[in-house]
C-alpha cells in the first residue's frame, strides 16, 4: 500500500509540472512573437517610406514628359 501512495502523490505532481511547463512555453513563445512583430512593423514603416520616396519620384518625372512635349512641338 505504500508503494500506492507514494505513486499517487508523484501522479498529482506530474499535471501541475506539465501545466507550469505548458505555460511557460506559452509565456516563451508570446514574448517571441511580439519581438518579431515588432520587427515586422518596423520593416513595414521602412518599405512605406520606401514607397513614399518612389511617388515622389514619379510625380517628379510628369512635368519633365509635359515640357519634353511642349519642346517638341516648337521644335
């Protein structure tokens, strides 16, 4: 009968160590996640600031094709 309750008591020990555990990897993989969403977000701000750069550039190139055509003409 000892060996029964010594059995038992390791058995109620098992659950909240695997509880503890789960939850600690939850915990782990939570923290993970938001470093690499906050990489996430900073590349985004990146590549919108990218893109920004890109309009200007092409807003940039209407008023060179309207005088090359007006040259063109008085040409």
């Amino acid at each position: 009968m000892a060996a029964k309750k010594a059995s038992t008591k390791t058995k109620s020990k098992e659950p909240v160590s695997k509880s503890q555990d789960a939850l600690s990897e939850i915990k782990t993989h939570q923290r993970e996640c938001a470093i690499r969403y906050e990489y996430i977000e900073k590349r985004l701000d990146e590549g919108s600031e990218k893109f920004k750069k890109l309009e200007m550039m092409i807003w940039g190139v209407y008023p060179f094709m309207v005088a090359t055509i007006v040259a063109a003409k008085f040409l």
